[in-house]
C-alpha cells in the first residue's frame, strides 16, 4: 500500500501524478511538498518508511474506509545482513522495531485483526458473494 499523509488520496494522488511532467517536475513540485510534509507520499513499508508515518498511512486510509492494507517488506529482511534494508545491525533493528510497533498499534490500539492472505480472501470473496 502506498498513501499519503492526507485526508483525500486520490485529490494529492492526481496532484503528484501532474506535477511529475513538464515544468513542475523541472522544479521539483513534488519533492518541495514532500519536504514540507504536504501530500507526503508513504509506503507501507517498514523497509522505506519510519513506524509514525505508516501510523499516519493507516489512520488516513481507515478515514478514506480502506478495505485493505498491505505492508510490503522482502522477506530477506527477516534476517539481518540478507538485505539492503537491513544490512547493519543498526538497520534491522530499526527495521525490526518498526515492524513490531505498527503490528501493536495495529492490533492493541485500533484492535484491528491481521488475518493471513487466505483468510482474507476467504472473507473478501465471501462478501462478493
């Protein structure tokens, strides 16, 4: 999943994707409002983004009634060293910690369940049904 820290995805999304062509992509249009955290694009990836701005991604698309979210990681980064994301010590560990806190926000705070992929698609197609 890839958001952004607004309350409107698909308005910010239609704002990046024309200011990525032509003269606003020559001045960087995109990369100066991602500076100043406006329409902030994040990945739901404790590989690429910190655990406060998936925190945000989360609390942003619940407000836009996201039916799912995906959290992808490469599963390399499991282990330390087998990587990029996590070639250091000090790299997996934050990756780890990362992880770990926005699965605990994830289920404790917002008491969200975190079903496999085949228990969703179990569900999601029970509802297509």
């Amino acid at each position: 999943t890839v958001g952004f820290n607004t309350n409107d995805f698909r308005r910010t999304w239609n704002r990046h994707c024309r200011f990525s062509t032509g003269l606003p992509r020559v001045l960087r249009l995109n990369g100066i409002l991602d500076r100043a955290r406006i329409g902030q694009r994040i990945k739901f990836s404790p590989e690429q983004s910190s655990a406060e701005k998936m925190k945000t991604l989360i609390n942003r698309a619940l407000r836009q009634r996201a039916e799912c979210l995906v959290m992808l990681f490469h599963s390399s980064s499991l282990v330390e060293g087998l990587s990029q994301y996590v070639s250091t010590t000090e790299r997996f560990e934050q990756f780890r910690r990362s992880l770990t806190d926005v699965l605990t926000y994830w289920r404790r705070t917002l008491g969200f369940p975190a079903p496999t992929m085949t228990e969703f698609a179990t569900q999601w197609l029970g509802r297509q049904a």
